[in-house]
C-alpha cells in the first residue's frame, strides 16, 4: 500500500475545506453584518434569560451520551451479519454468539455501575 492510493481521499479533504472556507467568506464579505444586542442576545423561548446563557452540564450526561454512540454502534454490526448469515453458517453463528455476550457483559457492568441510572 503506496501513499498515492490515499492522494484521492487528500484532495479531497483539501477541496471541501477550500470550499468551507470560501463559502464562509464570500458569506461574511457581501453578506449584512448589522449585530446589535438584541441580535447577539441568547433566545429564551422569548422570555428574558435567567442566568448565564452557557451552563456547565454534569458529565453523567456526556457518560450517557457515549455509552448510547458505543452500543448503537455495536448493534449496526447486526445487519450485514444477518444479510450475510448463510454464507457464513454455524461459524458466523459462534462468532455473532460470541460478540453478543461480549456486548451484553459490557452492557451488564455499565448498568451495575450505576452509569444508566439517570437522577
């Protein structure tokens, strides 16, 4: 494996930061730019705000968040093992079989620690 078979994928990168970049200042240069406070003020539903407008969240709700990427994650590995179940036969089975208890001890341990519980 060469450097050149990822120069397509680096061009790439390139480009659509380039455009990114030009799409942005062509915005800011022709674009209006009037900011007044009303304008740059948080939106509240339409009621004054109370307090700041930047809270710092508790990092159970982070824990969580990762917790539900991670298994939504393994759980997309579900499909193409079931498009693909013939073909792979009892094999497939044991190695799904052993994929799905390693997932549920994983599941398991994070719901004994606590890391579900949501107060």
């Amino acid at each position: 494996m060469t450097l050149n078979e990822f120069a397509p994928i680096g061009v790439l990168v390139i480009l659509s930061i380039l455009v990114a970049l030009i799409v942005v200042s062509i915005s800011r240069l022709f674009g209006p730019f009037r900011p007044t406070t009303r304008k740059v003020a948080p939106y509240e539903s339409g009621m004054k705000p109370i307090g700041p407008a930047i809270r710092r969240l508790p990092v159970k709700f982070y824990l969580i968040a990762v917790l539900f990427i991670i298994f939504d994650v393994e759980v997309i590995f579900f499909l193409p093992w079931a498009v693909q179940l013939r073909e792979l036969g009892i094999y497939g089975l044991l190695v799904m079989g052993v994929f799905l208890f390693i997932l549920t001890v994983g599941f398991i341990y994070e719901w004994k620690k606590g890391a579900l519980e949501w107060e």
